[in-house]
C-alpha cells in the first residue's frame, strides 16, 4: 500500500468506526454463429423526448432523439436487453427470433425489434454526506474519483444529470451535454452538509422523476449503499423503482476500507452486517430494474466497469410486445428475456475460436400493469 493510500485510509479512520448505521444475480452458454447472423429487420420507431430538465411528471421536455419506452400500458410492453459475455462485453447480432419474452411464465409475441447505439440519458445520483464522505476523507477522494472517471467516458451527445443526496436531494445540474454544466455540478461536491445517507428517498425521488421520459434512461448510483433516514422502507422503495421502469446501475464505495478495518478487528459486527446488507440491497435494485451493480476495491477497476455501463447503455436489444393478460388491474408482473434456440434448449453461441462462450441477459423483473380509473 502506498502513503498516500494508507494515508487517505488513517484519515478516514474515526469517520467510518464511529457511526454505526441501523440494519437496514446468468446464464446459460451461446454460441455466437461463425458468420453473423443478420438482425431482425426493425420496424421504425417513434422519434422520442430526451430531458431537458429533471421535470416531474407533466412538466414540459424537449424534444429529441430516442429509443422505445418503458412505458407498459395493455396494449403493449417495452423491454429493453442486454447480453454481456462473462467479461460485461455486449454480444451484437443476435436475431431477434432467437429472444424469447416471458410474463409469468407465458410467453409472449414480440410485435417490435430493435438494437443499436445511441446516446445515454442519465442520471447521477451521488451520495455525499459527512457520514462516509468527509472533507478530505478516503470515501470523499473515492467518491470524487469515481464521479470525474465516469465523466471522461462519455460521448458529446450523452445527455447527463447529477443529483447528490444526503438528508435531502439536491439537483446539482439538470439533463445537459454541455460538459462544462457537468463540471460545475461536481465542483460542489467539497463540503457535505449532513450526517444523514437518506438513499430510499433519493433513489425513489429520481426514478419516479425520470420515469416520464421516453427513450432509454437509466441512474448510475455511486456510495456505500447505506440507508440512515429515508421515509420510505427498503420494500416501498423496491415496489417504487419497478414501477418506475428506469433501470440503476450501482457501484457500491468503501469497499477496500472496509477490508481494510475489517482485516484487523477494527469494523465490528453490526457495522459488517450493515455494509453486507447494504451491498445487497444494491444488487437487489440493479436485478430488479434490469442494471447491473459493481462494487470495485481498487481504483485499476474502474475503466472496466465504465466501459462495461457504457456498453450495456449504448448497446440494446429493444423489443415491444403486446401482453396476453390485458386486465388493467395494478397488479406486479414478472418479466423473463431468455435466448432460446429453434429446438427450445438454451440457444449456445461460441467466440471466433469455436469455444463456447458464456453470457448474461439483463432486463427489468417487470412491470405493474395499470389500473382501471372508476
């Protein structure tokens, strides 16, 4: 370890032992074919809105390009997928015929299929407290580097919002792909104002915000995955995020600290379990709403992890179906997206050598069908 780590570390130390919070997913092998097989032709989408603002529902946007909607009404059902080998790289060309859509169990006709790149439309949300992330602390300079290494990987048309939370939320910048509102926007981020990680209320604030935008969106969450004083239970905030239909992509702080204490005896039990559960209630968030979570020990693994989200991002398969359960009665359902070959097995696709390669399908868990208005 070197001083300037063990340094950062010793000026954490105080921060993470004194404050104790309360207690608060592959697939099957494919075999990519030796000649690419040709997409499914796409039937043309609609042009679609991307932010201009982090407006609430109603409030007006601009208009922009776009991909197919989350929205879920009964007449038909957007999904957007992705396949990643077991190194997070996005697979291209598979034929849409070899997708296969379940919603509780029955399958489902694909009416619509799409695949492409396109720019992101994201959100990030930071969490930035004086809890894990004071002045000049290892959580405040692991935070910082995250933040300012993701914004190198984006693209000029990449729309980007950054929000930072801690007793409340706080829109530091609105939806822009004018790098220099982004830059200000993280600028703020030196002093924080609050002890409190209220991440429930940001995260469900967030999403039900962006949950009106068409297009393909998503959150990318950066902290330590700890709730304190949210208003909201984990399992309000679960049923929130599916409703919203934005998928989170999480990548989980405090990592090589916590080893660091942990290694010797200095963490304690209830601070363990704590961290422990809360890394997986951000799994639990990115499965459910169809992102992925990571949660990096050394900074060397953040250019993987932003190449693996921006691919993920910018490379989909988007399909739209048309539900065979049409009653509008605000009820949950579950979603599966498996790649199947003519026969039924599991469809088998292998690398340029002939090997068999292992992939990944992810998608949202569901939607919640709506409700007849009486």
């Amino acid at each position: 370890m070197t001083r300037l780590a063990l340094a950062a570390l010793l000026l954490a130390s105080g921060s993470l032992l004194a404050q104790e919070g309360p207690t608060r997913e592959s697939g099957d092998t494919v075999a990519r074919p030796k000649k690419k097989p040709e997409a499914a032709e796409p039937e043309p989408t609609d042009q679609t809105k991307i932010p201009s603002k982090l407006s609430k529902k109603g409030e007006s946007q601009s208009p922009g390009a776009g991909a197919p909607t989350f929205r879920a009404d009964t007449t038909s059902v957007n999904v957007d997928v992705g396949v990643l080998d077991n190194k997070g790289r996005f697979i291209p060309g598979i034929p849409a015929g070899d997708f296969r859509i379940m919603e509780d169990g029955i399958p489902q006709k694909i009416t619509a299929a799409a695949t492409g790149e396109t720019p992101i439309t994201l959100c990030m949300v930071i969490e930035f407290s004086n809890r894990f992330q004071r002045y000049w602390s290892y959580g405040w300079m692991e935070t910082l580097q995250a933040v300012y290494g993701f914004l190198q990987t984006l693209k000029p048309d990449d729309q980007v919002a950054v929000v930072a939370f801690d007793l409340r939320s706080t829109i530091l910048s609105d939806f822009s792909n004018n790098r220099q509102d982004t830059q200000e926007a993280l600028s703020r981020l030196r002093i924080p104002g609050f002890s409190e990680s209220n991440m429930f209320d940001a995260l469900t604030e967030i999403a039900d915000r962006m949950s009106s935008i068409e297009g393909r969106k998503a959150i990318f969450y950066i902290g330590s995955g700890m709730d304190t004083f949210s208003k909201i239970t984990l399992d309000q905030c679960r049923r929130k995020l599916q409703t919203a239909g934005v998928p989170i992509y999480t990548l989980g702080t405090l990592q090589s600290l916590r080893e660091y204490y942990d290694s010797r005896g200095m963490l304690g039990p209830i601070a363990s379990l704590d961290f422990l559960q809360a890394d997986n209630e951000l799994k639990t968030f990115a499965k459910e709403t169809g992102g992925q979570a990571w949660f990096p020990r050394f900074q060397g693994e953040y250019p993987a992890i932003f190449q693996s989200l921006n691919q993920a991002l910018r490379n989909t398969y988007m399909f739209t179906y048309s539900p065979t359960n049409t009653a509008r009665d605000g009820k949950y359902r579950k979603i599966k997206v498996d790649l199947v070959a003519s026969n039924g097995d599991p469809l088998k696709i292998t690398d340029e050598k002939g090997k068999p390669l292992k992939y990944t399908v992810i998608h949202k868990a569901g939607y919640t069908a709506p409700r007849e208005v009486e």
